[in-house]
C-alpha cells in the first residue's frame, strides 16, 4: 500500500463506520467472552476463541484508525458491563446459533463499512474483516450441519422450462387464490424469520436478568413483537406447506444471575430490532405478492415504535452513546466576545 494515499484524512462516513463498527463490535465480543465461559462442547468453544481473538485484533486496528485522526475512541462496552462467573443463562446450542446469527450481521456490516471507504488502508483494513467473517460463517455452519441443528430454507423442485409472468394475479396472495412463494421472496423471510427468532430468546433471556423494572417492561414487549413477526411470515410460509426454522426459547435457561449489564442488554436488543428493519425492507423491495407487502410494512412500522421507545429509554438511562456530529457552523460563527 502507498503510505502517501494513507495520510489523507477519513471522511465522516469512513469514521461513522468505524465508530459503528466499534461499538457492536465490543458489544457483541462482550457476550461472546461470557459465553466462552460456560461452555462445554470444546468444538463450540473453540469458534468462540478464535472469535474473541479475531475481535481483540480488529478493535486495535480501529483504536489506531480513530486515534489517528484526533478522535476519541468510543466507550462502547466493556468488561464492566459483563459478569463473569453468573449463572449459566443459555445452553451451548444456543450459543452457537447465536455467534452463528451474529456473524451474518457482521458480514453484512463490514459489507456496509468497505462500502464507504474510499481510503486504501481502511479498504483493505474491511477486506480482511470480510474475510475474517466469511471463515467464522463457514466454521459456524459446518459446526450445525455436524450436530443436525442447521436447518437448510424449503426446497424447490425443477419446472421443465423457463417461465414468463402471464397474469395479474402473480401479485395475488390475499385471498388464497394466488400464486405460490417465489424462490427469491423466500431468501427474505427465512431470514427475518431466523432474526426474529433470535430477537425473541434473547429478550425472554434477558428479561429474566434485567435489574430494571423499566428494561424488563420493555424486553416483554420486544418479546411479544418479536413473537407476532414470526407468527405472521410463518403463516405465509405454512400456506405454501413451507417449513419454517424452530424456536429456540427452550435453550434458555430459568436463571435470574444476570450476566450483562441493563445497559448492554437493552442496547443488544435495540441493535437486533434497529438492523432487522434493513432486512425487511429488503424483503419489501424483492415482495411481488401483496399479503407479503402488507406483511413487511406493518412489521417495519411496528419497529420504528419499538425502537422510539427504546431510544427514550436509553437516552433517560444515560446509556446512548453520542456518535461524532457534523460542525456546528451557526455555533462557531457566533461572536464570542
């Protein structure tokens, strides 16, 4: 790399993304230290090492990244918003579906970051992230496929020959007497499908540990969003005689030790719900059946509700993170004499 292209300064998208990058980034590498610590199977703990130790690198090279550009480095999450030694709250096929869940996240995330990066040494920087992702999905599926947990998306079979729409009714879905799901409509709700899932165990979970009446009260009405998404993709799934993935809420435990801070809880929470309404605006985009649009919008909207209110409450707790904020120009300009 030519140093000299190096020196160049990072626009506010490049170090947007590394901020974001840094504080989900210590967020998730948070929970991943407390899972690490109480699981058995050695084949799952050993992904959960070489994730931990992939992160301590990445966030070394963001530290200097911000650092060399005058600003400070976010707090982020750290070992105080963790609990050591609490009560195990999820069973070791939990944890593996979750780093599994988590690395999907990071792949598109680090997508996202290269994507407005126009610095070589940061490009280069999300290349290897990229590829550190690509590994920890390959381990991590190849890990479920070995222990019969992965569920694979329904399967298709072959038409003879290529098709073009003929009718209107193609958008049809409503009244029952529409076409079928399309392959590429699947791709989206099998994945919100998976996400919500997750969304919903992790609320159960940690709604059972939260210190605070308020989080708790929130965490329950995640947990019921959560649960009425999934209940509404799965009937359109099961219309079509469609599999949908199983729940996990059964891999949590009953245990009320809570291993995380109230803060790093509901921010997870608040993450989970923030990015899903990327997803299911992809999924709006690629629908072509009107129950599916209906579907997604009254699913986005009920999100933005959501993380209205989790937002109030993070800033009432004290809890929100500012990002760098674009100049203030009218507050410059000001005479201060």
């Amino acid at each position: 790399m030519d140093k000299d292209k190096n020196k160049i300064k990072l626009t506010s998208s490049e170090i947007g993304s590394l901020w974001m990058e840094y504080v989900n980034g210590t967020m998730t590498d948070q929970v991943n230290r407390y899972m690490f610590s109480i699981i058995e199977d050695e084949s799952i703990k050993e992904i959960f090492d070489d994730a931990i130790k992939t992160f301590e690198k990445q966030k070394n090279e963001i530290i200097t990244f911000i650092e060399n550009e005058g600003f400070p480095v976010p707090i982020g999450f750290t070992e105080s918003d963790l609990n050591i030694g609490a009560e195990r709250l999820f069973t070791d096929i939990f944890c593996l579906q979750y780093l599994h869940i988590m690395t999907l996240h990071g792949l598109l995330g680090h997508t996202s970051s290269l994507s407005v990066s126009v610095r070589e040494d940061l490009r280069y920087f999300y290349d290897s992230c990229d590829n550190d992702g690509k590994r920890m999905y390959h381990q991590t599926v190849e890990l479920m496929l070995e222990k019969g947990i992965f569920q694979r998306d329904p399967l298709f079979y072959p038409s003879k020959n290529p098709e073009y729409v003929s009718s209107q009714d193609f958008t049809d879905g409503i009244l029952g007497k529409g076409r079928r799901i399309a392959a590429p409509e699947i791709i989206s709700l099998s994945f919100n499908l998976k996400k919500s899932i997750m969304a919903k165990a992790l609320s159960i979970g940690f709604s059972q540990v939260t210190q605070s009446k308020e989080v708790r009260k929130f965490l329950a009405d995640t947990e019921k969003t959560s649960d009425t998404q999934i209940q509404a993709l799965s009937k359109i799934m099961h219309k079509d005689n469609l599999p949908i993935p199983r729940s996990i809420e059964t891999e949590v435990t009953v245990s009320t030790d809570s291993p995380f801070s109230d803060k790093l809880m509901l921010y997870h929470i608040g993450f989970l719900f923030q990015t899903a309404q990327a997803y299911q605006g992809v999924g709006l985009a690629t629908a072509m059946r009107t129950d599916l649009v209906t579907t997604y919008e009254s699913i986005i909207l009920k999100n933005l509700m959501v993380t209205k209110k989790w937002f109030n409450l993070m800033v009432e707790n004290k809890w929100l993170e500012q990002p760098p904020l674009a100049p203030n120009r009218k507050e410059i300009s000001q005479d201060k004499s």
